[in-house]
C-alpha cells in the first residue's frame, strides 16, 4: 500500500504563488508516475501536471507556464503554482501511477487551494 499526504494549500491574492508538496509511504517503489489533479465546484476533475520517475512531464493548457512539477526523490512530489488565478481555486490532490496516462492508482486527501481576486 502507499499513503500519500499533501500539504501546502490555502489563501492567496491573484498573482501570488503557493507551493504543494506531496509526501508518500509505504511502498514508494510502486511510485513511477506522480502527479496533481485538482477539482472545482461543479466542473470535472483536471490533471494538471504529472512527472515520471524519468523527469518527463505533463501540464494542462490552463496551467503551462505558470506551475511547475518536480520530485527529489520516490518520496516527495511538489507543485510551484505562481501567478495564481481565481480560476485556479479547487481542491488538490496528489496522485500516482505506473505512467503519466494511467495515474490513480493511489490518491491523497487533497489540499485546499482559494484564490482570491
């Protein structure tokens, strides 16, 4: 099993920057592919970045240029999010997988993102 914790979330202005991080445990060597996803009231859950364990990684349009994906070891997973948008605010969640395309396999509880404008 893996345990996957997020932390990092809260309250900021439009054009302010938060940093998430997600940590795990258990059996981290399961852990390939890491990455976010994150869902606002009433729309669909978003992937909005993810990293393999060979660095690859994957943005959504919505957040290219803006967030940044990295991971310093199996461990722990972060998400630089700057120049942040009320559209941005939503719940975060941490997630893993095999690949980048098949992530889910394990989720966390999720971190509170607000933007404020």
């Amino acid at each position: 099993q893996v345990q996957l914790v997020e932390s990092g979330g809260g309250l900021v202005q439009a054009g302010g920057s938060l940093r998430l991080s997600c940590a795990a445990s258990g059996s981290i060597f399961r852990l390939n592919a890491m990455g976010w996803y994150r869902r606002a009231p009433g729309k669909e859950r978003e992937l909005v970045a993810a990293i393999d364990y060979g660095r690859r990684t994957y943005y959504s349009d919505s957040v290219k240029g803006r967030f940044t994906i990295s991971r310093d070891n199996a461990k722990n997973t972060y998400l630089q999010m700057n120049n942040l948008k009320p559209e941005d605010t939503a719940m975060y969640y941490c997630a893993s997988g095999t690949t980048i395309a098949t992530m889910g396999d394990y989720w966390g509880q999720g971190t509170q993102v607000t933007v404020s404008s």
